[in-house]
C-alpha cells in the first residue's frame, strides 16, 4: 500500500498529506520531538515512502536482476 503514496501526491501517487492519519502521525511526531518542525517531518515521511519499494525484498529482487 505504501508503495501507492507520496508525501505530497507527487509522481502520480496519492497524496498521503491529504488523509486524516498524516495528521495523527504528524501530531505524535511533534508530541514526542517538539523541536521538530512540519517541514522536517514531512521530508522523512517522503522519504520513507520514496524507500517503500525497498521493503519486503524489493531491493533484492531488483539486485538479482541485474546479475
């Protein structure tokens, strides 16, 4: 599922800002690290939906593909 959704919707995916549970991580985030700006935490949202296709072998499987 992760793998349909960007941060921000880009790359024609969904845009994971756009849902009520961005917010709730957003809101835990900032509870847990209150230095942490929104602009922060969303860049490490992108980035760890941008690194999705890496989960559950997906990086492997591409690297043997290669060989």
């Amino acid at each position: 599922m992760c793998l349909q959704f960007s941060a921000l919707g880009k790359k024609n995916k969904r845009n994971f800002s756009g849902y009520k549970l961005f917010n709730v991580v957003l809101e835990a985030v900032k509870y847990h690290y209150p230095d942490s700006s929104e602009y922060q935490i969303t860049k490490d949202i992108s980035s760890v939906l941008a690194s999705a296709g890496d989960w559950d072998g997906g990086r492997k499987k591409r690297q043997n593909g290669k060989n």
